[in-house]
C-alpha cells in the first residue's frame, strides 16, 4: 500500500524527524511505501499532490495543528500524537492499513446512501458548522455568522459558527463538527486547525460572501451534501485514535477559492495579516497614552500634559533633579503620578507598533520562521526612523527570506538545527544587514517626506484629504478600499510620538473613524424617516445600525448595500466624504484606532467630531431618501399598499 503522514513537535526538531523516520521504517518493514512530511519551526517542503492523491491512507502523529490537512481529506486516517509515532510507529502502520481494509469493503451504509434520492439532503434538515473570520476579527466576522445561521434557520437547518477574530475563538466542540454534515469556511484568514473539518463537504469563500449572500451558499452545501449521497460515501472510524475517513468524492466536494486567490490577493492578506496582530497594541497604547493626557490636564493644569511626556521616566539611569523614577516614586494619592503611569505604559505599547506589525507579516508569509527575522527587522527599522514603512518593507523580506531557507534541502542530520540556529541566524542577518545596509536610509527619507507633508497639511489640502479619506470609508462600507484607509490611518499612528498631541497623523485618524460611523447612521435615519421606502427587514437592520454605527462599524450598512448598491453606495460617500473633510477641517484627533462613539472623550475636539459624524450622517440618510423615492417602480409598488392601509 501507498501511505503518507505528517509528524509535528512544539519545536519542530527531535519528535518531529524521529516520528517521520519510525513510521518510514515500520512501513517498510510490513511491505508498504510510506513519505511523510515534516511541520515544525523550520517550516515544511509540502508533500506533491499526486503523492496525496495516490496514496491509500495517512498517518498524522502532531503535537501541532496539520497545516492545510484539507489536501487529505477523504482518506482513511490514523490521528495521534507525534509521541506515539515515535514509540508505537508499527502498531499506526497496522491501524491504517487496517482501516483501508476496512473501506474497501462493500458497506450496507454505502449502497444505502447510493439508493437515496438526489434531493433528499436538501429536504431534510441538515446540521451543519462553520467557521468566519476577517482580518481585524470585529466586524465581518459576526455579522457573517449571524446570516449564516439565519439563512440555515430559513431554510430548516440547523447551524452552529465558530467566530475566529483578534478576540480569539472559543473552538466548537468536537462532536458537533463530527455530526455535522457540511461545512461552511467565510474568512479572510487561513482558518485555525481546519484539520478537525477534514473529510466533509465544504464551501470556501470570502468572508464578504458569507455577510451578502448567505442564502446562496446554504444552498451550495445542500447541493455538495446531495453530491456525497449520491456517490455513496461512508465514513470509516479507525480503531483507538481515529478520525473520520471519507472516500475522495466527498473530498473533491470542497471548493476552495482561497488556493485560487491571486498574488495581489495575497499581499493584501499578508499586510492585513500584520495589521490585525498590530491593531490590539494600537489601541492598548493609544487609549493609555490619551487617558494619561487626560489625568494630566486636570491634576496638572495646562502645562500638566507637557510635564507627564517630560518628568517621569522608568530608566534610572534617566533620573535628573527634574525627571523622577516613577516606579522609586510611585505615591497613590499624586494624580501626576497616575497620569504618567498611563502614559507610561502606552508609550511602551507604542513601542511595538512596527516590530508586531513586520512580524507578523513576515509570520503571514512564512509561517514561525519568519517571526524573528521579522521582528528584528521592524524593530531596526523603528530605530532607524523608518517608520511603519520600513516595517512593512522588513516584514515582507523577512518572510520571504525565511521561506527561501526553510526550502532548502539538506541532509536529515542537519535538518534538526534548522528551525534553532539557520533558518534564524541568516533570515535574521539578510533582512537586518538589507535594512542597515542599503534599505534604511532611503526609507527613512521617503518616511521624513511623508511626514513633512503631512505636518505642512492645513487648510484646503489637509480638506481634501479628509474627503478622500472619507470616500473611501463609504464606499465599500468595509471591503479592501475601505480597509486600505483604514491601514492607513492606524499604521500611521505608529509615526505619532508618544509625547505629541496635535500630530496630523491623529487627524487623520480621527477623519476616518468618524467617516466610518456616517454610513451606518445614515441608513438608520433614513429607515426612521421614511419606513416605507425599506423593506421589514431592512427596517430591522436600520434599528440595529444606530449601534453599529456608534461603535465603528461600517458593515451595517452592507445589507443595504446589497438590495440597492448604486442609490446607498453613492448617499454613503457623500456622507462620509463630508465627514471626514470636516474633521480635518476643525482639527479633532484620536490615538484610539477603534470605538467610535464610545472613544469620544478620548478624541481632541470632541463636540466638532461628533458635529461631523452626525452633519455626514444627516446628508447620506437624506439622499437615500431622495434617490429612492424618486425611483417611480418603488413609489408604484408602495401605492397599493399606501391605499390597502387607507381602506383598514
């Protein structure tokens, strides 16, 4: 028999090679060919395809989550930890090889669900799983899931979605996914321990597909599910330590658009891989550093947010009769004292905007490897001045120097030292040595410039800024226009220094939070004026959006959206446009990349933010109105209606 495995270690080193070793040798010796792939921080030279396809049954022995264990499903598999492969590798070998035996044995079950009518998954409920995520893990990511259960619930299934986002997961539980019958992927990252859904029908896309049109894709896996019945498939349990096994049609059943994603695509993910990790430091070290201004402006008077950037530091090698070691110091009842503990510690939050942000970038593009190279990089990259450039630059290379070397093919004998000592000795030094060396300089000019200009921004040109930045956020109310100004107001807070309180990179922040909220708001009022331009549950969605839209999140709007696009696209950019002209017009500023209404006493200028935000929401609920009650088959369906209630 043909076999393959995958073996995998917390540290990618001894267990990893031994149990890929074991289980070759134990294959070889009961007369079958067996090639394992090996997972660990040095990264993995991926199996072929064919040899996959080819193969009777797997083994994986991993302490690890199997990286892409979708290329197996449909096989019979042996699961277990990467311990057991080491000292029971025979004992696998027999429970694989016993297990595909199993299989191809004629099945009663089989030849049942041969027999069963094409439709019948679609006229029994089914229970189906799913998973959602989106790159800052908030907003998209609930709201697919909630119309993906709803769209299950109108059509008589049941259905139960595993929400992954920057505020982590809770995992369903095993034996729900075991008894589902299909599942559904909607995320714009790679999906945590997809391994667990190996084996049934799967729909892939977009996150966005899943908050649009999530009828569409119930009715998919209905399709795919009726698919698996009509080929017969059986599930096959293997003995002791099993998962289910599935013949390669239920397998082939899967579509995933995510392997067929271009390399624009790709980057997008990777940067935005980047962002997501560096947003929680963001908003940690914004909203510390703002409180801290804000206790020291009223224990310290006016000067008071001077002194706490100036008088107090946590390196006693700093202390001067003026500056004061505040950790030698520290007096509960001294407001100052609070004030610069705040700033303090948002200021060393601060200090890891770039390095989180070209690590993790570098982690998108090569996995554990390139978190080093990655990290050193960006924090080179900081310290040159280069800024969240720089950061993205080092990411990049970083990554991609790591997966070069994590490539290479060496003897096994120095395969171990890999992940310990090559793959972060030279990554590290390429990628560091580039930026010192030829990078930084030009970077950092490139970085100055930027900020020249922005700092030089006033009047007309810091308007039109704002309203681009505004169109932007309104356009498509979350997807990636809206995400790039969104990157690039919060990886320009990474340029802000920790002391400044009037930096134009805060304007801008503040411009395109307050033009995200208008779209939402606008829709809200324009249900409550006019209800009988929308649909019931568009006045529903309208209800809920006051709240989305105080808490920045734009993809309320994304419903209506859907059901009108031109009429509701063209009022959201109006409204934004406005709002974020006029925020930079009256100057307000947010070190809090997230939080919307709920951040406001946080924000410089408050009264004239929220002013804007509401002035931008008036003018995209009112245009709404107009565009939609000017269109004569709308105002001719609503007659009737209008005459039918008259007649009560």
């Amino acid at each position: 028999m043909k076999l393959v495995g995958v073996t995998s270690c917390p540290t990618g080193i001894a267990h990893t090679y031994m149990a890929a070793e074991a289980l070759e040798q134990a294959a070889r010796d009961a007369g079958h060919d067996m090639v394992v792939e090996t997972q660990g921080s040095a990264g993995s030279e991926p199996l072929d395809p064919a040899v996959i396809a080819a193969a009777d049954g797997v083994v994986f022995a991993h302490d690890l989550e199997v990286k892409d264990a979708g290329r197996f499903a449909g096989k019979p598999t042996v699961d277990v930890g990467v311990k057991k492969a080491v000292s029971s590798a025979p004992e696998l070998i027999a429970q694989v090889v016993a297990a595909i035996e199993q299989e191809r044995m004629p099945s009663a079950a089989a030849s049942g669900a041969a027999a069963s009518p094409a439709g019948e998954a679609g006229r029994r409920g089914l229970a189906l799983v799913g998973v959602t995520s989106c790159p800052t893990g908030i907003a998209h990511t609930y709201m697919a899931a909630e119309g993906l259960e709803q769209a299950a619930k109108d059509a008589g299934h049941t259905m139960t979605v595993e929400t992954q986002g920057s505020a982590g997961s809770e995992p369903l539980d095993q034996s729900v996914i075991d008894a589902a019958d299909g599942v559904i992927f909607a995320h714009d990252l790679e999906v945590k321990d997809a391994g667990r859904f190996a084996g049934k029908p799967t729909v892939d896309v977009g996150v966005k597909r899943a908050v649009s049109d999530s009828p569409a894709l119930i009715a998919e896996i209905e399709r795919l599910v009726a698919e698996r019945g009509r080929a017969g498939s059986a599930a096959t349990t293997t003995a002791a330590t099993t998962t289910a096994a599935t013949t390669t049609a239920a397998g082939a059943t899967s579509a995933r658009e995510a392997d067929r994603v271009g390399t624009g695509t790709k980057i997008r993910q990777w940067l935005m891989t980047g962002v997501s990790y560096m947003i929680p430091f963001v908003a940690a070290g914004g909203i510390m550093i703002a409180l801290g201004f804000m206790l020291a402006q009223v224990f310290g008077g006016k000067q008071g947010a001077i002194d706490v950037t100036s008088m107090y530091t946590l390196n006693p090698a700093g202390a001067t009769d003026k500056v004061t070691v505040l950790q030698n110091a520290f007096n509960p009842g001294n407001g100052m004292h609070w004030a610069a503990l705040l700033f303090l510690i948002g200021a060393a939050a601060f200090g890891f905007l770039v390095p989180i942000l070209s690590g993790f970038i570098a982690y998108g593009i090569a996995d554990r490897p390139g978190l080093v190279p990655g990290i050193v990089g960006g924090f080179i990259a900081n310290t040159m001045g280069a800024g969240f450039l720089g950061g993205i630059v080092t990411g990049f290379l970083a990554g991609f120097v790591a997966r070069w070397i994590s490539g290479w093919k060496v003897h096994k004998g120095v395969r171990g030292v890999m992940p310990v000592v090559v793959i972060p000795l030279l990554s590290t030094f390429i990628t560091a040595g580039a930026m010192i060396l030829l990078l930084g300089r030009p970077i950092k000019g490139l970085m100055d410039a930027l900020s020249s200009g922005l700092t030089s921004m006033s009047g007309s040109n810091a308007i039109l800024l704002g309203l681009i930045l505004g169109l932007m956020m309104g356009f498509d109310l979350g997807g990636p226009v809206n995400k790039v100004a969104y990157t690039f107001g919060t990886t320009g807070l990474s340029a802000v220094a920790a002391g400044a309180t009037d930096a134009p990179q805060l304007k801008i922040m503040a411009a395109v939070m307050g033009a995200g909220m208008v779209a939402p708001w606008g829709m809200a009022l324009a249900t409550a004026l006019r209800p009988r331009l929308f649909t019931k549950a568009e006045q529903e969605n309208g209800k809920a959006s006051w709240l989305l839209g105080a808490s920045f999140i734009s993809e309320g709007a994304i419903p209506f959206a859907a059901a009108d696009p031109w009429r509701v696209i063209l009022s959201s950019m109006v409204g934004s446009g406005i709002a974020g002209a006029l925020i930079m017009a009256f100057g307000s500023g947010s070190r809090a990349p997230h939080g919307g209404l709920w951040v406001t006493p946080l924000i410089t200028n408050p009264v004239m933010f929220l002013l804007s935000v509401i002035v931008g929401a008036v003018v995209t609920g009112l245009l709404v109105i107009v565009l939609k009650g000017s269109d004569r088959s709308r105002r001719a369906a609503e007659t009737p209606s209008a005459t039918a209630e008259s007649t009560i």
